[in-house]
C-alpha cells in the first residue's frame, strides 16, 4: 500500500506533464500551476512505491523521508 504521505514532489523537477495522475490518480494531482502535488489524505491498496516513483520521467517524485 502506498499513501500519499509516503510521497514528496519536487517541484523543480517536475514539468507539469501529467503521467503520474494518467496512472495514479489516488496520489498526485495538479496544482494551480499546473504542477503535480501530492493527495496528502490519498491512498493506493495495490501500488508499489518502487513503481509510483519511477513513473516519473523527470525523477521528481520520491520517498518522503
Ligand atoms: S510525472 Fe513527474 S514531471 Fe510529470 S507531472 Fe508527474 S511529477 Fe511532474
């Protein structure tokens, strides 16, 4: 199970393209400015957080430490 606490987007990185939502749409979402942020309260039973990071083509998504 992965939950969107689990998970941080850095911004920088990040060039508002929209994969991790096509695929994850329980954990990330746009914000104003057209960046993805994490559902903080979002969930997923079945994801790997493996798989939920490398979805990311710019490496903008990781591990909350
Ligand atoms: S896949 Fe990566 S670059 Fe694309 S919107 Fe999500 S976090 Fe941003």
């Amino acid at each position: 199970m992965v939950a969107g606490s689990d998970l941080s987007v850095d911004k920088d990185k990040c060039i508002g393209c929209g994969i991790c939502m096509a695929s994850y749409d329980q954990l990330f979402k746009f914000d104003k400015q057209g960046k993805s942020i994490v559902i903080e309260s979002g969930e997923c039973e079945d994801c790997d957080i493996k798989d939920v990071i490398e979805i990311c083509p710019h490496g903008a998504i990781a591990e909350r430490s």
